[in-house]
C-alpha cells in the first residue's frame, strides 16, 4: 500500500531551533523562579521587593529573551515551508513490476490494501491460493492460476499470512521486538530546565538599611558629618542676665571605598557548545557570589561596630525575650535621640525566636501574640519592631537599633569582558566599590546570648 511521505518538519526538526527554545523556555522558567522567591519572602505586612541583583538579574533575562525570539522567528518560518514542500512528495510506485518486487530503478511496489468483511471469505481465500480440484458438496472446483494469484493477491494485501508466500513476505510479517537499548546511539540524554544554585543573594541586611549611590563620591574614603557637641538652651535665671550658651560641635564618621569581585577564564568552546548556555550560569553565579560577599562585609562589620550590651534571660519563654528588648530599646534611644525600629538576628537566633513566638503562643498582648514567626520566611515581628534575618552574622546575634544609623553605599561596575585570541577565550570579571560604616554605635544594643 502506498503511503504519503510526512513533511520533513515531523522527521527532522533543527537542532538549532531547538536549543534557541530551550534557552528561551530556561529564561522564562527563570523569571517565574525569581518572582516566587520574592512572593516567599513577604508577608501581608510586609510586602518585599525585587533586590539589586534580582533586578539586574531579570532585566538580563529579559534583553535574553527578545535576542532569541528574534532568531526563533525567521527559523519557524523556515521550517514551515520546509514541511510543506515535503508533504507534496509521495512514494514513487511504477506499474508493470509485480507486486512486492524491486524495480529496475531500485523502488518497490507494495500489495494493494484489501480488506475482508468475513472470516468466511479470509477461508476461501486460503484454499483458493492453491491451485488443483476440490471437492465441495459433491461438486469439483478447479482452481486457476489466476484465481490462485489473485487470492494470494488479497491475502497479502490484507497481511495473512499463508503457506507457499514469498519468504520475503513472510519475513516482513515477521513480528520482532525493538527497545530502547537496541538503538543507543538514537537516545539522547537532554539537560533539562536551568542550572540549580543552592546561593540566596537576596542581601537582608543591605536591603534593610538601604544602599545609597555612590558614583558621585570621589576619592578613596569621604567623611559623613555628625553632631558631637550640641548647643544649650535653658532657663533665664533673672531679666537681664545671660542665657545659657554652648557651641555646636561636628565631627565626621571615615567611609573607606572597598573593592569586592571575581574574575574568571572561559574558553569560547565552552560558551558556543554547552546548553543551557554556560555564559548565562557564569554571569548569574558572579551577580551572587558579589552579593554575598558584600552582604557578608557588612553585616559582620556592623556587628564588630556595636559595643553596648545588655543580658538576655536564658528561659525560652517569650516572656524571658521582653526585659532584655526593651532594655536594648532604652540603651538605643539614650544613644540616638530616637526609637530603634528594627532587630536583626542571625540564623540560629531566628530559629529560636520562631520557637518562643510560634510554637507557645503565650497571650502577652491584646492580638494573642508576642510576633509573628514561620519557618517559610525570614520576614517577622517581634514586640511589634522588624525583624531582618541575616544569616551572614556571627551565631547568637540579636542586635536592637535605629536602621538609619548604620549606612551602606555602593557604586556597581557590572562585567568587564577582554577577548584572548590566542587562547580563544574570554575572561570576564564582575565587581563593584562599597563602603559602609555605623554613624553612632550608641543607637544600637546587642543582647547578650548565653552558648547552649
């Protein structure tokens, strides 16, 4: 039976059009995990919003995603043509060749289709491929070879099989089994969805604080100005006598520029073969590893910075937490002139904290809580101030303070790239300039934690 050929689209796709998809589909798997790290991180009072690096990270994704539809495009054309022309072609069948020989040009005829209504005529069939006499209710039939050819026509045209068929006939009837391990070389092994990182490069504490741009800032270090001496104001003691008087004095808080980055070597065959694109993890994974590190330096600067202290009770009892907070909330209010507005607490202290807030649920306030808590989010309160986890602060951390006392700035350099042609590489470096620094380490309070 002759069959029409299917379009060359179905048989053969291109290997290209199929890796710029799946870098596209990658992209976009990308995004969506973006966003849903951010959906993870807020709360109803506490929505939260895109990071530095999350937005320079999407933006990247995004400019990705236009380049490749931009090359997809003229490629699905491409291959829609393609498979039209192809479904116009049909097996070539020439005539006067009998049935299921090959032709001098090297093609071959296949049985017409037939299709029997009964098994009735599937037994006439049968004996009626052989020729001779037979008797059938006293009466002779002599079976011709034409008669004969035309069954054995039918029969194989209908796929039954039958004693005196063509060997070659039979063979092709013959049922065999083909599994996956016969044909190796035909199974490929897809590297599926993007590249799995086990980096959180949210940074908690920079966000909490705010960076401030520092692009405009010459020079290595720059002062930031604080008052150390204030006037004086009071009572008139009698008319005509003076008032009280006292100068104002200002003195400066030193912000040294630091340089944080990573530089590395790629060969160009490791850019133009891997998929998902190996560039695409490198640039993704210096962003973090940026981040991180300079979460890290200051985190554990501002930490070293703050010097009061008061002791923390050892009960994990919520009601052992609310002497020491408000003894940290004084000491940062004498220190500043203002109300602290934020606890940052490192990792092992958020653990304990949930603890005490969740699982008791003492009633201390008119809400039932003393906070909110879950282990699905670093966000939460505690006597109703901010709570920041930072996991980059030394283990049993819990600091007290005004956020605005502590600052961070920060100029980003972004890539640099520089192309090796004698090694067919290209080296790429990330980085970026910070400094940061506490204005006054009096505004903040660290409680004193007891080792387990």
């Amino acid at each position: 039976m002759s069959q029409t050929l299917a379009p060359a689209f179905y048989l053969r796709r291109s290997a290209t059009l199929d890796r710029l998809r799946q870098e596209r589909q990658s992209c976009v798997d990308f995004v969506a995990r973006t966003l849903d790290q951010v959906e993870q991180r807020s709360t109803p009072e506490h929505p939260a919003d895109l990071s530095d690096t999350e937005q320079e990270s999407l933006t990247r994704q995004r400019e990705r995603i236009q380049q490749l539809d931009r090359q997809i495009e003229p490629l699905e054309a491409f291959e829609q043509l393609r498979g039209a022309d192809q479904a116009t072609v049909q097996r070539y069948q020439p005539t006067g060749t009998p049935a299921g020989q090959p032709t001098p040009a090297g093609a071959r005829t296949e049985h017409r289709a037939h299709e029997y209504r009964t098994r009735g005529e599937i037994i006439v069939d049968l004996i009626a491929q052989r020729t001779g006499t037979y008797e059938a209710d006293g009466t002779n039939i002599n079976v011709t070879d034409q008669v004969r050819d035309a069954a054995r026509e039918r029969l194989m045209g209908a796929g039954v099989p039958f004693a005196g068929a063509p060997q070659e006939y039979l063979q092709s009837r013959a049922v065999v089994n083909n599994i996956t391990s016969d044909v190796p070389g035909l199974m490929p092994k897809p590297i599926v969805g993007t590249v799995d990182s086990d980096i959180d490069a949210a940074r908690p504490f920079v966000s909490s604080i705010g960076s401030k741009d520092m692009a405009g800032i010459a020079g290595k270090t720059f002062t930031r100005p604080i008052i150390t001496g204030h006037t004086q104001v009071g009572k008139q003691t009698a008319e005509k006598t003076e008032l009280p008087s006292r100068k104002l004095t200002v003195g400066g808080v030193d912000f040294t520029k630091e340089t944080h980055g990573g530089v590395i070597d790629v060969a160009r065959q490791l850019i133009d073969w891997s998929s998902p694109s190996a560039w695409d993890a490198l640039l993704q994974d210096l962003q973090d590893e940026y981040a991180i590190d300079t979460e890290t330096a200051a985190a554990t600067a501002f930490a070293a910075a703050v010097t009061q202290t008061v002791p923390n009770a050892t009960s994990e009892d919520p009601k052992g937490w609310a002497a020491p907070l408000y003894a940290a909330a004084a000491l940062a209010y004498a220190g500043s002139g203002r109300l602290p507005n934020a606890i940052w607490v490192s990792l092992d202290q958020w653990q304990r904290m949930g603890v005490a807030v969740d699982a008791q649920k003492l009633m201390l306030r008119s809400d039932d809580r003393v906070g909110t808590s879950s282990p699905t989010s670093f966000e939460g309160v505690v006597m109703d101030l901010p709570r920041i986890v930072v996991p980059s602060l030394p283990a049993r951390t819990v600091i007290v303070g005004v956020k605005e006392k502590t600052e961070f700035y920060e100029q980003k350099v972004g890539f640099l790239t520089a192309v090796e042609p004698r090694l067919l590489g290209v080296e790429l470096a990330y980085g970026g300039y910070c400094a940061f620094g506490t204005l006054r380490p009096a505004a903040f309070a660290k409680l004193v934690i007891p080792a387990a």
